[in-house]
C-alpha cells in the first residue's frame, strides 16, 4: 500500500513539473521586462561597488534575455504580449546575427539609460561619492534586490 502511495505520489510531482515547464506567451514575453529590469539593476550596483548584486543581477539579466530572445525567434510570443509586457527600448533592439550580439546590444542600451541620470547633473558630471548615492537611492526605489529568476 505504502508504495501505491509513494508511486501516486511521484506521478502527481512528475505530471505537475512536467505542466509547469511550459510557459505562456504572456510568460515568456515578461521574460524581457526581467532582461531590462535585470540589466538596469546591474548597471546601478555596478556603480555602488557592490560586485555580489551585479554579477547575480548581469547572469539573471543574461538568462532571462536568451530564454525570450529564443523564445520570441521560436514563435512562441504572440506580437500582443510583447506590446503588452516587454520595453519598447528592448522590442528595438531585437535585430542582429546571434543571440547574445542582441543581448549585447541590449546591454548597452539598458546601461546608458539606467546611468544617465546617475552620472550627468545639470552642472556637469556627478563625483564618484555622489554617482553611488544615486545609484543606491535608485536601485532600492526599483527593488532591485527582490529580483530573482524564474
């Protein structure tokens, strides 16, 4: 009976991990939210020094832009949900030869706009010291820490 039981029991875990693995287009389209929400993150701890958060947030910004980018290549993201879920800056940017000369692309793009404001003030460019305030004050107000993959 006990291995009935244990048997059942797998099955259920199998059949249940086996749904979840595929994702909605809704899903996957979000994926690009996470790839620049990721990207923006890294670029703020990069300036705070904090090499823990930007090596986590870079590799979470990474896997998350080759799973959509993939994805969208695949078919499997409907033109709606990328209207609906992804950046228009990142939906720009979804042209090149390979998968990460985008993700490239797209780095670039996520950290010249996460640090404009950072680093240029209306008197000229910020000092070191002051270019880390705003990059913290930035980084909690977007909850950077609570970002995680899926």
């Amino acid at each position: 009976m006990r291995t009935a039981t244990i048997i059942a029991t797998l099955f259920c875990l199998s059949a249940s991990s086996a749904g979840a693995t595929e994702q909605s287009s809704k899903e996957l389209a979000s994926l690009g939210l996470t790839t620049w929400s990721a990207f923006e993150c890294t670029s703020w701890a990069s300036v705070m020094k904090d090499e823990k958060q930007t090596e986590r947030l870079f590799e979470l910004g990474l896997s998350s832009g080759r799973q959509f980018i993939e994805s969208v290549r695949a078919g499997k993201v409907t033109r709606e949900d990328i209207s609906a879920e992804v950046p228009i800056g990142l939906v720009m940017l979804l042209q090149g030869p390979s998968t990460d000369f985008i993700l490239g692309r797209i780095f670039e793009s996520v950290q010249e706009y996460a640090l404009k404001e950072v680093v240029k003030s209306k008197d000229g460019v910020n000092e070191k010291p002051v270019q880390a305030v705003i990059a913290s004050n930035m980084f909690r107000a977007a909850n950077c820490s609570l970002l995680r993959g899926r």
